[in-house]
C-alpha cells in the first residue's frame, strides 16, 4: 500500500478512523511503558531474595536490612516492611505476615498499572469501528435520496464515500482490537507468573526470618572475669 492510497483511506475514515488510530498510539505507548517496569524485574527479586536469605542464615538482620534498603527492586518494598514491623515485634508475629501480605498485594497492583487502558481500548474500538460503519451507510443513503431526488439514477457513484468509510472504519476497528488484546494477556500473563515467583520468593524470606538464629550475627567475645576485691580487714580497738 502505498503512501497515496494510506493518505486516502484516512481522509474517506474521517473522525472515527482518527480516534481508533489515536487508541492505537496510546494503547502501544502502555504496552511500551509496562515493558519497561517490568524488564528483568524476575532476575533482580531472585537475586535481592539470595542475598538477604545468606545474611539471615547467619543471623545478620542488620545487613539483611541493609541489603533491602539498597534495592531499589519491586520486593524490596515488601521486606522492608517486614523489617520494620519486626523491628517493633521482635518477633515474626501474625501482624508482621499480614503486613507482608498486604504490601504484596499492592505490589501485584503497581505492576497492573494502566493494564486497564490496553482491556478498555481492546473492547471498545470494535465498537468504535461499527459507529463509523453505521455513520457511513446512513450518509451513503442520505447520498443516495438526495441525488434520486435531483433526477439522477442513484448509481454507485453517489454512495461510494459512504461505503468506503464503513468499511475503513470497521477493519481499523477490528484491526486496534486484536492488538490492545494481544498485548493486554501478554502482561496479564508475564504479571501472574511474577506473581507466582514473588510469593514463592516472599514465603522463603518469611521462612528464614523466623528460623533465623538468635542472637547476634558476631557475638562479642566474652569479657574474663575478674576476682573479687579484697575487702579491707577491719580491727577493733582494745579498750585501755
């Protein structure tokens, strides 16, 4: 196709044919964008969950925190709110897991960002499309009474705009559907399988913190005791 017949087909579209095509932009202006959120987002959690897990098996909160506190990956959020209700309970308490829990769900929702937009674009052009179908018949009809009634035969030269805007409309329509679909699984599919890494990652990090030894990862070295001192003898004066 050539840039002539394009240039073509977008003026017989007219107003419909340009907001499919601006769905279109947008819709991969999300995909692009989610892309980019999510790139190697499983290897650095991977990577984050083997770090603090040997700091806890030494039983190093410190530098398990310190780890956390230094990365800036999707799951650090979720340990570092563990570590902080830890800090507070001492101990892994059933308000430190559902902390946990809420922070991954909040998580699962910041990477669904804008998915919304590639299953609202999806559903919605195809109508979209049939809007600019019905507008170019009736127009072609319209066409067709006006130049019955100034004598002419009513040929299909009086309703060919019409119709070619119909069927543009209607195939571009179909067209940005079937794209915004594709890509919205895609992430669907590629953000439930994170989801599935994260929690698995998330409940051994739950399961090293509890059975982290206790104590100090260095203990100080025992200080000797030192005998006890003397106490002074104390003598009684004799009476004279």
């Amino acid at each position: 196709m050539t840039f002539e017949e394009l240039s073509h087909y977008l003026r017989l579209g007219g107003a419909t044919l340009a907001v499919i095509l601006a769905a279109s932009v947008l819709a991969i202006g999300v995909a692009v964008e989610r892309w980019i959120a999510l790139w190697n987002i499983s290897a650095n959690s991977r990577a984050l969950t083997d770090a603090v897990g040997r700091h806890l098996l030494r039983g190093d909160i410190s530098a398990a925190k310190g780890t956390v506190d230094r990365s800036d990956t999707l799951l650090a959020d979720v340990y570092r709110v563990a570590f902080e209700r830890l800090e507070r309970s001492r101990t892994v308490t059933p308000g430190v897991e559902a902390a946990v829990e809420r922070e991954r769900a909040q998580l699962v929702l910041r990477m669904k960002k804008n998915l919304w937009i590639l299953g609202t674009i999806g559903a919605t052009t195809p109508f979209v499309g049939l809007f600019g179908t019905v507008a170019g018949i009736m127009r072609s009809f319209r066409e067709l009474g006006l130049d019955v009634e100034a004598g002419g035969t009513g040929g299909t030269a009086a309703v060919m705009t019409g119709i070619s805007e119909a069927l543009v409309a209607t195939a571009a329509g179909i067209l940005v559907a079937v794209e915004a679909v594709i890509l919205f699984n895609y992430f669907q599919s590629r953000i439930a399988r994170l989801n599935v890494e994260m929690r698995l990652q998330i409940e051994e990090f739950m399961e090293l913190l509890r059975e982290r030894p206790s104590g100090p990862a260095h203990p100080e070295p025992a200080q000797a005791s030192m005998p006890p001192t003397p106490l002074p003898a104390v003598t009684t004066a004799g009476a004279s």
